[in-house]
C-alpha cells in the first residue's frame, strides 16, 4: 500500500511537505466540524429534553384532573404526560451521554492530535529550511573554489611555460621545506614560564593537552541568571590535577602555576571580575577557546574527525598535473633548506593563488561532507515523521469513524422511534472507510516519491574520485575500471554468498523486500561512501568486518542506485517508454516465461526434444502485444550507454537466478511468482525515476519485463553493443 513516505517528497524538500501538511490540518478542521455537529445535537436534546420533561406545568387545572385517578380519561392523560416527561428524560439522558462519552474525549483527541501535526510541522520545515539555507551556502563554496581554479589555470597559461612551471613547483617545494623548518625551531623555543618552569611551544602544547583531554569538565550555572558556563573547574580540581600530573613540591607552586595558566590567557574566571587563581572549590574557571587553538584541538562542540575523504589527505595543489611527489633523491637534496628561496613576483603570486585554492577546497569539501550528512539526517527525520503523521491521519479517520458509530449507538440504544434516522447515520458511518480515504489523499495530493539528492563534492582536477554514492554510473565505472561499478557488484556478490547461510527461502525473499532503518542504511553508506577500494576483494571483506544485516546491506544497494544523478534507465527514454507500455500493456503476471526460459537452458542434452518442445509452446502462445512490447523495449535500451546496460543486466541476472533457487524448494513456481512481483515494485524506482501522477507502475512493468524476457532482452543488447566496438575499432 502507498504511503506518505513514498509520496510527499520534493526537489526542495518543503513543497511536499506544505501539501501534506495542507491536508492534514484540513482533517483537523473536520474533527471540528464532528464536535460542532456534536455539541449542536446536544444541545438541541438539552432544550427538547427539558420542554417534554416540563410539559405538566404548562397543561392548566392538571392537579386538579388528576385527583381521581379511578377515572379512565384522567388515568390516560396523567399515563401521557408521565411518558411525554419519560421521554424528555431520555433525551436528557441522550445530550448527557453525548457530553461524557463522545464531545469531552473526542475533544480532548483532536486538541492533541493538532498539536501533534503542529510539533511535526514545526520540527521538519524548520529541519528543510536550515538544510536548503545551507545547502545554498555550501553551492557558493563551489562555485568559490571552482572560480579560483579556473583563475590559477588562467595565471599559469599567461605567465609560465611548462619549464618555468616546472621550476616553480620545485621552489614551492624549497619554501614548503624553509617553512617547516622555522615552524620546527619555533616549536623549541621558549614560549613562557609556568609555575617557575620553562616552557617551549612544543612542551606547553603537550601539557594543555594533558589539561583539556584528562581533567574531566562541568557546566557551571551563572548565580541569578539562567545561563550555563560550559567546560569549567574549580580552583581546587585544577589545583590537585596539577599536583598529579606535573610533579610539583607544594601546594604553592601549583597555585603559582594555576596563576600563569590565567595570565597567560589559558583561563577565565567566572565568578565575577577578577584575574586571581585561589585553590578553592568556591572559584570556578573556565578553559578558554584560545586554550584549544594553542593546543591544536577542535573546539568544545565541534566534531575534530574529518571525513573519511579528508584523512592523511595532501594539500590541494598536489592534485594539480604539474605537483608530483618527489623521488627519494630529491627528497634528501631538499631535507636541509636554512635559506628563503629567491622568488620572483609571478612565483609568489601563483604561490599565493595555490594557497588560496587549497583553503577553499578544505573549506568546501569539508562542508560538501557535512551537508550531506545533513542531508541523510534530514530524509531520517521527514521518514520518521512522515510515517508517524500517516499513522497520525489513520487514527484520526478512525477516532471519527468511532465517535460517529457512538453517537449513533447513544441515539439509537435511547430512542426507538428514532430508528430510521438513527439507521441512516449508521449507514453513513459504515460508509467511512480510512484507508480508502487515505490512499485517496495519497492519490489526490502526492507530491513526489523518495529521490534523496545528494550534496557531491566535485573536485575540479579529480571528480568524482572522493566519494561513491551521488556520481554519475558511467563516471564510477570508469574509475572502478569496471563495466558494473564495484559497489553493485560486489553487493550482488556478497549476497550470493549469504544465500546457502540462511535458514529458508523466504528468508532470502524477505532480506530485499522487508523495511530497513534508513538510519542503518546511512550508517553503511557513510562506512562505504568515502572508501578507496582497491578490488572486488576489499570491498567484501568491509562488508563482511561491518556485519550488518543482509537486509541493511541491501538497501544500501537501493540507496546507490536511488542516489543516482541519472537513473539506470535514464530520462532520455522515459517518455519513449511510457508510450511503449500504454500501447502495448502486459497482459496479466504471471510467472511462466521464466519457467519456460530457465527450462529453455538448463535441462540436460538427454531432454532436448522436450526443451525445444516447451521453447516452441511459449513462441506460439506468446502474444503479438508481448512481442512488440518486448522489442520497443529492448530498442529502447540500446540507446544506454555501455554501464547502464551491463549494470541493469548484472542486477537482472542475480534476480534471475535467485528466482531459479525458489522454484527448486517447497512450493517453489508460487514463491518465485511472487518474488518476481514484489522484487519488480521494490526496485522500480530504483532503475527509472517516476514523475508526479505516474507513480511507479511503468519502473515495475520494465523491471519485470527485464526478469521475464531477460535472456531475449540481453541477448540483443550484447550483440548491439558488441557491434558498435567492431565498428569504432
């Protein structure tokens, strides 16, 4: 069944989100519009209830006819007026049971169910709006970095011939060396005296480091201000830590040492105005943000690890052609410079452009890495959310589906002659059906199906290089040096050798249809996102070290191919396509053509005659609809580029033969018939990219086609693309 997580996606993440959310405050309007009629109801049964129950204050002398009742026409009019007040009882009885039973709880529900659709609105618009805020400043990083690539090539090109850059580098390389030299004398200098210690820079950022990693830290609450002061100690804590670890005599000498950690600017005090360290609980201070520069950590808050792209990872000019790294050789000839090179105007403006780009490649990488991740927390979020408000809306249809079938029950139990009515409200209340009226809000209002974009790092010498999932197919083929990228195949791989492990084939079925965490998901992506493997055996062995589901491992396999810039069957052909299957429809599923074809090529030689026999059956039964359906297709996918066909073919074949495992077990044809439907809706979107209204009814018609006439389908493609390189050769 169709859900709010496959349907109310968008490119920006918050027009989908403002249909949902459009319709779901309107179902909260109609939990209104059910207690205004409640409450209107009762309180017409409030005011008829009272008129009947007084009717004998309103009939004159009636003390006075109902003195004798022997008399037979005043016994009948006492007996009318006791049932006319009866009856005004019961609809007394009916507007208080309204109140008690339907307007106060169904009230009280719909209050909260509206706060909860506002706390969902609230927390993923405001999630969508800081995402695309920072997803545009992350696009001007690029185009900052890119900018200054194209301006050092357009410097180089002008002001130096291949010799003269050349010569360039090698300088660069002697400042780099002379500048390492002065940063490792500086680090032995004196810095400061601490506590009647000398120290240099080296000695003084080892011991912050000793203070700010191993002394453990608190937050300290301003007194009459709600404000918290974070990463503080008191005098007394930092006093005994120095004693510990610095192998002072006294208690004096630590106070003095503590003295010059404030002076020099390492501390602060935070209990007022002052710059006196005390050896006192009372006195509290806090480690200062110049402390963690002095020290080389990352500041309190902030995440020191790197991605995994951007570990042990080089300057940015040592991508360019021109900067290789050197042999041994001219490593030792360079390992002394005590002299500033002689560098002329143009070196030292190239230099200072090759800084500039390195920075901004740093500074853009690391926030393309990190929007990303943002990114994946964002789409866990809105699937998490989106999930809860369908559940949300089911319960709402059915707490009014409920409060109606009580309403009528209270009517119904209390009065009989109110029957017809109170039939007809039953009939309309058995005509409330949820999830037909949330598959028709689906219907009606879907904005789009689950297509994350993901923020690539595009390096300007080397793209694509950095990362695995968000790059183009034909991009990541060419650097795997594979035909099928690496991270499908070896997917596809690993699963093979899963399949004898598990316990039955419904099992091995369910590991690619059950619902994974996006949550896991991403974790394994991030685990392989940002990997250099070297062959198909590295990557399975992080798979098999990671241990994850088979089921988790999976979806990653899906998320690849969603993550796609352009899908496996890519848009080019989508119209084409849409066009094949609505003049050629498949007739109804079944899953006999991939009997016949499994038949068609494994049976022994011994059976020959029954095999072309059966491969007869299927031609002559096989309809004309099918036989042009099939080859608009497969002239359709000729189209594809070389990657595309060999990675829809790789994905096919492993389907194909798993199918071919079911059919051997227990009632085998019924689970593979099944699979093949299943497997064909779970990775429709996965291979086209659907649009709005279509759903995802042609990704599975194609899907399924490709399983069913595989062999025929392939067959033509490989011989087509097997031409074309006879040709160009």
């Amino acid at each position: 069944m169709p859900g709010f997580v496959d349907n109310f996606w968008s490119e920006d993440l918050t027009t989908g989100l403002d249909v949902l959310f459009e319709r779901l405050y309107h179902g909260c309007e109609q939990c209104n519009s059910f207690i205004q009629l409640f409450a209107t109801r009762m309180q017409y049964e409030v005011a008829y209830g009272r008129q009947l129950y007084g009717v004998g204050g309103d009939i004159d002398n009636l003390d006075v006819t109902g003195r004798d009742p022997n008399v037979s026409i005043e016994r009948a009019l006492q007996t009318m007026v006791k049932s006319i007040s009866e009856e005004g009882e019961a609809h007394l009885t009916i507007a208080s049971n309204i109140e008690s039973l339907i307007l106060r709880p169904f009230s009280k529900w719909s209050n909260d169910h509206r706060e909860r659709v506002k706390y969902s609105e609230k927390l993923l618009k405001s999630n969508a709006r800081n995402f695309q805020k920072s997803r545009t400043y992350v696009t001007k990083l690029e185009k900052d970095y890119f900018n200054k690539c194209r301006k050092i090539e357009d410097f180089k090109n002008s002001k130096f011939n291949e010799d003269e850059l050349n010569k360039a580098m090698e300088l660069l390389k002697l400042q780099k060396r002379y500048e390492d030299n002065l940063a490792r004398e500086r680090e032995f200098q004196k810095f400061a005296t601490v506590g009647t210690i000398d120290f240099d820079y080296k000695t003084m950022r080892e011991t912050l480091t000793l203070f700010l990693t191993k002394l453990p830290k608190s937050d300290y609450k301003l007194p009459l201000i709600n404000y918290s002061l974070q990463n503080t100690n008191s005098g007394s804590e930092i006093t005994k830590f120095i004693l510990q670890n610095m192998s002072l005599k006294d208690m004096d000498h630590a106070e003095l040492f503590g003295q010059d950690l404030l002076n020099l600017g390492f501390l602060k005090y935070c209990n007022g105005v002052g710059n006196t360290f005390v050896n006192s609980k009372k006195f509290q201070y806090q480690w200062k943000n110049y402390a963690y520069t002095f020290a080389n950590l990352p500041l309190p808050g902030e995440d020191g690890s790197n991605s995994g792209a951007e570990d042990n990872e080089e300057s940015q000019y040592t991508n360019i052609k021109e900067i290789n790294d050197s042999s041994t050789e001219s490593e030792n000839k360079y390992e002394a410079v005590t002299e500033m090179p002689n560098i002329s105007t143009d070196e030292s403006t190239l230099f200072s452009y090759m800084k500039d780009v390195e920075v901004s490649d740093k500074k853009y990488r690391k926030e393309s890495f990190k929007m990303d991740t943002l990114r994946c927390s964002v789409e866990e979020l809105m699937i998490d959310h989106l999930s809860f408000m369908e559940k949300c809306e089911l319960d709402r249809i059915k707490a009014i589906k409920k409060a109606t079938f009580d309403f009528c029950s209270i009517l119904g139990n209390k009065i009989t002659s109110l029957k017809i009515c109170v039939d007809k409200m039953i009939n309309s209340e058995d005509s409330i059906d949820p999830i037909e009226s949330l598959l028709q809000l689906i219907s009606r209002y879907h904005t789009g199906v689950f297509q994350p974009k993901v923020i690539s790092y595009n390096n300007y010498y080397n793209p694509g290089a950095y990362q695995i999932f968000g790059i183009d197919l034909e991009t990541r083929a060419r650097l795997d040096k594979k035909v099928v990228p690496l991270i499908v195949s070896v997917i596809l791989s690993y699963m093979d050798q899963i399949y004898p492990d598990l316990a039955n084939d419904k099992v091995r079925t369910s590991i690619w249809i059950a619902p994974v965490k996006l949550k896991l998901t991403h974790e394994l992506r991030a685990l392989l996102n940002t990997q250099v493997f070297k062959d198909d055996a590295d990557l399975l062995e992080i798979l098999k070290k990671a241990n994850y589901d088979p089921s988790t491992v999976s979806s990653v396999l899906k998320i690849y191919l969603l993550e796609l810039p352009q899908p496996l069957i890519t848009d080019e052909v989508y119209d084409i396509l849409k066009v094949l299957y609505e003049k050629y429809p498949p007739e109804r599923t079944n899953f006999r053509k991939i009997q016949i074809d499994e038949k068609d090529s494994d049976k022994k030689s011994e059976d020959e005659g029954n095999r072309n026999d059966d491969a007869n059956t299927y031609k002559n039964t096989e309809s004309e609809n099918d036989t042009n359906r099939i080859r608009g297709l497969y002239t359709t996918l000729s189209s594809l580029s070389k990657p595309h066909i060999a990675t829809l073919d790789a994905i096919s074949t492993h389907f194909y033969r798993l199918c071919k495992i079911l059919r051997m077990g227990e009632n085998g044809e019924q689970m593979a018939s099944d699979f093949a439907l299943a497997i064909s809706q779970e990775f429709a979107n996965c291979i086209i990219h659907v649009r709005l209204l279509d759903g995802n009814d042609l990704g599975c018609k194609i899907f399924y086609d490709l399983l069913t006439h595989k062999k025929q389908i392939f067959k033509v493609l490989k011989g087509q693309v097997s031409k074309q390189k006879r040709d160009k050769d």
